[in-house]
C-alpha cells in the first residue's frame, strides 16, 4: 500500500512537470513572433522591445525554462501582460465561481442518475431500464454548447424563470449547473445500471437469498454497497471532467470562472495568462485524479495496485 | 461477417434506425455541392433572421444565408474532419501501441508513461491549448484533434496485445522464423483489432463534438466556412429573435451523435460480448 501511495504521488509530479514543459513549449509554437503577435504589426520597436524584456522572450529558451519553472515552484505565474495583475490571484479569483458551478452540476447529475440508474438496474429488461438508457444517451448526445442555448431559450426566453446569463442568486445557477451536469447525469446511470446489474448477477446475492433475507434487504445492504465503489470513482474522475467541461459552459452563460477567463485570455492573446490557466485547470485535475485514485483503493482493497 | 452484420442489425430496431441516419448524413456529406438548394456563401441582407418558411424551409442565418444549405454544407465539414481524425487516430493508435506492447519492456513504459501524460490533461484543454497557441484553421483543428485522439486506441490495443502476444500460435510463428514485424501484423494485430474498431465508431461522435466545441469556441473552423459549431455559436447572440437558428442544427447534431452512440454499442455487443 505505501508502495503504491509513493508511486502514485511520484505518477503525479511526472505528469504536473511534464505539463508544464509543454506549457512552456506552447510559446514556441506561435508562428512567428509572439511578442508581434500580441501586440499586432506595426506596432512600434520600442514597446516590442520592452514586452520581449518583460515577458523574458530575449534570453535562451532554456534559460526562461528554468526561471519560469523556478518562479512556479514558489508560486508565481508570472504577470497578464494586459491587465498586468499577477495571474495567480486572477486565477484564485476566479476559481471559486467554477468550484460553485461543478459542484451543483454534481448535485444536478447525482439527483437525476441515481434514481434513473437504481431502477433501471433492478428491473432488467423492463421500460424502467429502457428509458434510463434512452435519457442517458440523450444526455450525451446534445453536447454543452446546444444545451446551453436551448435551455436559455425554452427557460428564459419563451417562459422566463430563470435569468439568461451572469451570475447572482441561486436561479443564476439553474442552467448552467444542468447543462453541464447533463452529460455527467448520463455517464452516472449508464455506470449505476450496469454495475447493479453486475452485482445482481453475483453468487453472494444467491447466497444472501438463501439466508433468508428480503429482497430489500439484500439490495440495500449487499447489492447496493458493492456497486457504489465503480461509481464514486467514477464521480471523482468526473468532476476533474467537469472542471474542463466549464469552459464552454461559462462561456455560453457568461459564468465568471475559470474557463471563460481562459477563452478571454486567448481571445486577447493575453499569452501569459492563458498559459496560467491552462496549467491551473490541468494541475487542478490531475490533484483531483490522484485523491480519487487513492480513495478507490481505500474503497476496495482488492484492486491491484499499479500494474 | 457482412450477411451476419445485416441480420442482426435487422432485429436490433434501434440500432438499424442510427445506421439509417448515419447513412444517410454521410451521404449528404458526400453529395453537399449538389443538393445544396442555395449557395450556403450569397448573402441576401433584406431576408437576414427570417424564419422558415416553404422555400427556405430551415430560414435565414444573420447574414440572410439559406440556413438549409448551410446546414448541409457543415455537415459535409463536420463530419469529413471526424472521419478523416478517426482514420489518422486509429491507424496512429494501434501501430503506435500495439508494436509498444509487443516489443514490451522500456518501450511499453514509454508508451504508458507518454498517454499518462496525455491523459492528464483534461477533455479538450489539450486540444484548446494547442489551437489557441497554433492558430486556427482546419489543419491546426485536425492536428490538436489527433494529438488527443490516439491515446484511447493505442491503450485499447496495448491490453490486447498483452493478452494474446504469448498465446501458442505466437510462439509457432516465432519458432517457424517469422519476422517480428510480419508476426505483429499479420497474427497479433488482426486477432486484437476489434475493439479498436468499435472504439473508432464510438470516436467519431467524440470526435465531432470536440470539433464542433472548438469552433464554438472560435477556434476552430472560422467563418464563413459552416460549421456547426460556428454556426451555433452565431446564433447564440440572436436567440432572442432567430430562434430558429439554435434549434435546427442543434436537432442534426443530436441525431448524428445518438445515432453514432447507438451503433457504436451494437457494435460492442456484437463483436465484443459474443
């Protein structure tokens, strides 16, 4: 056990330093100058001169390597070069709103899966398990960006309850947390369904039988139980999957977290900053991804530690 | 296989209906030059927002554009770019991780320890991240879809590989003096190949929603080339008086997905769980 905690912590940190290389190399992969980029041609020698100082681009690229890698080991992300606020603390400002959003999108996903999964993996073979199945795929067949709108349309526009977009009360968060809890919801009952039918299928729920439990009982204490493990794991994974997720879904409700100031940033070719973020959301992830790998195997002894 | 194909797919009702759909958008992908009604590019600025009506049966777009026809030509778009990044993956995925995992040892740990990398990255950032610093346009939007697109196939076939790369036959082959290569191509790679394929119909849905996530975004297909995601993405500024504009592309894409997913499973059921 400890052995796989230390080979999934040093997992971890390969892939957080590996991010960030190529985060750094995405600089590189501008075609063409950057600095020109950013600041469009024409523009005068001087200032290009100044911000080829300021975002450090005029030394060896091995050299602004080891500085930036230097400056994110003691928590520095360097500056927005058009707002010129430390990118850190835009990005601390802003992860709260997408935390809010990803976890009431569980919420969403968590209150539709659970009660469309259970059915639809005891009663096998029934309309119970067909129309789980049926709104799961619908939930991954209209993705995000036409979610979004047509919920806008039909619960905004057409009868308006709830407001179009920004943030505020909890009626802001209606839409945004189910379009982007819809395909969640959906991943959620198709796992519920097919690991209460695998469990079902077990030699222990013949034998609880034959002890002489009821039907409830064996489904609330064994069959239930077991066939959570799949699912937590599955949620935890998930909600990294939701952190991503926001982008698209911040930018069709103008939601102030941390994926549309990653679109923002692009969009202004605040270079920097979208570097930042980028790491932010992925450094956010695999944290995310680690925890849950270790819960699972808290959850279930038997898995079988790391190839 | 093909006869069996049929009559199975015959009695699974759903699934025939989504190879019926998938047909018949790729056929309209094919042919999208012909049967445009319109020319989805002329523009015609007294009729821009108009909803439908009998000779435009999808309306305008903002720009006055027959949205029918624009909508037939991003079909074409769309999924010419999810087939042809499916085909690159999935020849790039197997040949990658399945000659890895039978030569094993440091070139398996490379392999696993680069998709890990990958992997950690989450849903379509990777592929954000490159276009947004690449620039857009269909060849960048290919290449940031690919990047992503391989891992799947090649940790797919990795498993198999793994499976049946000591089996007896193997063994023949080897002690009969095959090369190392005819052996992976000819006995390993054909007898572990099919869930790679079932993955690839799978993928084409994934795939056309990354792309048409990307173009929402602005960074993908830009206009005025159609996309369904441009196009989404336009019509979200005017959902107030154009509605028309969200809900039809929105219905096309939905089915081509569903109908992908569908067939994908029946796949799975039947050369997986047989």
């Amino acid at each position: 056990m400890k052995k796989y905690l230390l080979k999934r912590f040093l997992i971890s940190i390969f892939s957080l330093w590996a991010i960030f290389t190529f985060v750094s190399l995405l600089i590189r992969i501008i075609p063409g100058d950057p600095v020109i980029m950013m600041l469009g041609e024409g523009a005068p020698p001087a200032n290009v001169k100044k911000l080829r100082r300021e975002l450090g681009l005029d030394k060896p690229f091995y050299i602004q390597y080891l500085n930036d890698l230097n400056g994110l080991l003691h928590g520095n992300l360097k500056k927005s070069w058009i707002t010129g606020k430390d990118n850190l603390r835009t990005i601390l400002n802003r992860y709260p709103a997408t935390i809010t959003l990803a976890f009431f999108s569980m919420i969403f996903a968590i209150l539709i899966s659970f009660p469309l999964g259970i059915l639809g993996g005891l009663k096998k073979d029934t309309l119970w398990e067909k129309g789980a199945t049926f709104i799961s795929v619908m939930g991954i067949s209209i993705p995000h960006f036409a979610l979004g709108p047509l919920l806008i349309l039909f619960f905004s526009i057409l009868i308006p309850i709830f407001p179009v977009s920004g943030m505020g009360g909890f009626s802001h968060i209606v839409l945004p947390a189910i379009t982007l809890g819809s395909g969640l919801s959906a991943y959620l009952t198709k796992m519920i369904k097919k690991s209460i039918q695998n469990e079902l299928e077990k030699p222990y729920v013949l034998c609880a039988y034959a002890k002489g439990l009821s039907k409830f009982e064996v489904i609330k204490n064994h069959v239930f139980k077991n066939s959570m493990i799949p699912v937590i794991t599955l949620m935890g994974l998930q909600f990294g999957v939701l952190l991503s997720g926001a982008i698209i879904t911040e930018t069709i409700f103008s939601w102030p977290g941390i994926g549309r100031l990653l679109i923002r940033a692009i969009e202004s070719r605040d270079y920097p900053l979208a570097q930042a973020t980028i790491l932010a959301i992925s450094f956010t992830y695999i944290f995310v991804t680690a925890v849950v790998d270790v819960i699972y195997t808290i959850l279930d002894p038997r898995i079988k530690f790391y190839e | 296989m093909n006869k069996k194909f049929f009559q199975k797919l015959r009695k699974e009702k759903i699934a025939l209906f989504s190879f019926i759909i998938l047909s018949f958008y790729i056929l309209i992908a094919l042919f999208a030059n012909y049967i445009t009604p319109y020319n989805p590019y002329e523009m015609n600025l007294s009729q821009r927002l108009k909803g439908p009506s009998l000779s435009h049966p999808f309306g305008f777009d903002e720009l006055g554009r027959d949205e029918l026809s624009r909508i037939i030509m991003g079909t074409r778009i769309s999924i010419s770019i999810g087939l042809l990044v499916v085909v690159i993956t999935f020849i790039m995925g197997i040949t990658v991780g399945g000659i890895c995992a039978y030569l094993g040892g440091i070139f398996d740990e490379i392999l696993m320890r680069a998709t890990d990398v990958l992997l950690a990255m989450p849903g379509i950032l990777l592929a954000i991240a490159i276009v947004s610093f690449l620039g857009t346009g269909i060849f960048n939007l290919i290449f940031a879809l690919t990047v992503m697109g391989w891992i799947s196939y090649a940790r797919l076939i990795r498993g198999e590989v793994l499976k049946i790369k000591n089996q007896d036959y193997v063994l023949a082959a080897k002690i009969s003096g095959s090369k190392t290569f005819k052996i992976f191509f000819r006995h390993i790679l054909r007898n572990s190949i099919d869930p790679a394929i079932v993955q690839g119909v799978l993928n084409l849905g994934g795939v056309i929603i990354s792309e048409a996530s990307l173009s929402f975004l602005g960074l993908g297909i830009s206009p005025p080339t159609p996309s369904w995601g441009n196009m989404l993405s336009m019509a979200r500024v005017h959902l107030f008086d154009a509605p028309h504009l969200i809900i039809f592309p929105s219905i096309i894409l939905a089915t081509l997905i569903f109908s992908v997913h569908f067939l994908g499973e029946f796949l799975e059921e039947m050369f997986i769980h047989r």
